[in-house]
C-alpha cells in the first residue's frame, strides 16, 4: 500500500493504514505461521521489502518507513526463531513491471525512462524475475540464509 | 535437527515438493508471479488474497502447472492478524 505526497501532508491515518498493512500485518501473519512452523520442525517466511527498503524518496515517507523497517523485522525474526529451524528473509523487488508501478509512472515523470538508464540492466524488470529468488529462499538450498535482504532489481544500486 | 549438506546430496535443493506456500497477495502481479515459481519447483500453494474471483483464477491457472493449489479467503487471516493492529480504528486492515 501505497500513497505518494509530500510528509508534511501525512494524516494520522495514512501514516497507520500504510505502516499497519505493510509492516504490522507481516509481523502478525508471520506470527500466525510461527506456531505451526515451530511444531514442523521448519519454516520459510519471506517478506517483500522494496528499492524503499534501501532508499527514500520525496513522496513515499510512510511507504518507505514500512519498507525499510520490514527489512528490520525480517532480521529481528530470524534472531528469534534460528533455534526453531525457521528462515526469515526479505526479497527486495525493483522497479517491476506491474499494475502498481504503471500507476506511479502515470504520476511520476519521466520515471520509466529515468529506471531505464538508472538500472545497469537496461530494463524494467518482469514479475517473473522475482520467482528464482523466492523459489531459493523457500528451498533447502537456503538453510543457511536468514535475515537477508536479497535485492533482486538489475542492479539498480551497484551503480554509483 | 537435520541440515542439508549440498556438495554431498544427491537430492535437488531447490525442490519443493514437501512444501505447502501460503502465498499472501498471491493472486495477481508479483505474488502470483512468485507463486507461479513455486508452484514449479513442486510445492502445494495456497493462494491468500481478498478478492475471491481473481484468486479462484490464479488457483485454477496454477493447478494447470500440476501444481495443488488451493485459494483461501484471508478473511480468517484478517480475523487473527486485525485485531492486534488496529488502534482505536486508525488500521488500514479493518478495511481489507
């Protein structure tokens, strides 16, 4: 959830809804799914932060508040529940190609050409790429990773 | 507790086919992509998402990839995880 405008026109509630869905709601999802992961001996939790988990913007405080602070949480879990044999790590999308970013680039000049020059892989990213890494992070490949943020965005901030 | 150790297993690391995903916003966009992956790599999804015609779409289109999805309504989910988060109110989940 999402809502661009300037910080000093953040309402109290748009602050809550935006912190509550995108980081309150995965603690507690996560809570939900802690119970019987324990008693499984096992279990992946995988939260999806944003290029706002690394960066902040003009327009997306609150969104980046939530993003960075679930990267945060996804360590602070992986903390906790390593003993229970549980992973906790956060995919970091970039700029994607989806129905949301379509919108922020209807609001947002020049930002489609702007990622297209930013992005050392020298295009948007297809929701597809994200598969390879959820599909590692939920696997045994990964029984040794918890408490990552695994930037999956062409490289977006390698470049200097 | 067992750990895999790679360089010495025989069995493919990136199977999932034990697994059961629980695959939140799973029904459109960057969750069904995701789910989609999943659902190749052999694990059983579950499709967690508000709306139940797009969800019941993206469970039916994973089933074609043999995968065992199924679509849940999150209203249980919502049902847990709201009323730890609302404040007087304020909580954006109260309206999901």
């Amino acid at each position: 959830m999402n809502r661009r405008k300037p910080p000093e026109q953040i309402t109290e509630q748009e602050w809550h809804e935006i912190l509550d869905v995108n980081l309150g709601a995965a603690l507690f999802c996560a809570q939900a799914a802690y119970t019987h992961m324990k008693a499984a001996g096992r279990g992946k939790i995988l939260n999806i932060g944003s290029m706002y988990s690394l960066f902040g913007a003009a327009g997306v405080a609150a969104y980046a508040a939530s993003k960075g602070g679930l990267v945060q949480l996804t360590r602070s879990l992986a903390c906790a529940w390593a003993p229970d044999n549980i992973q906790v790590n956060a995919i970091l999308p970039g700029w994607i190609d989806t129905e949301l970013t379509r919108r922020a680039r209807q609001q947002v000049a020049d930002l489609h050409d702007f990622v297209l020059v930013r992005t050392p892989a020298g295009r948007w990213g297809e929701p597809g790429d994200l598969a390879g890494a959820a599909v590692f992070l939920c696997s045994s490949a990964a029984d040794f990773v918890t408490g990552a943020a695994l930037p999956v965005y062409g490289g977006y901030s390698a470049r200097g | 507790m067992t750990y895999h150790n790679l360089s010495e297993s025989h069995v493919n690391p990136f199977d999932l086919s034990s697994r059961v995903a629980i695959v939140t916003g799973g029904n459109g966009g960057l969750g069904l992509a995701m789910a989609r992956g999943l659902a190749r790599a052999g694990a059983a999804i579950a499709i967690a998402a508000r709306d139940d015609s797009k969800g019941g779409a993206a469970a039916k289109e994973l089933n074609a990839l043999a995968s065992r999805a199924r679509f849940l309504s999150v209203r249980r989910l919502i049902g847990i995880v709201v009323p730890k988060t609302d404040r007087g109110g304020n909580g954006g989940l109260r309206r999901l």
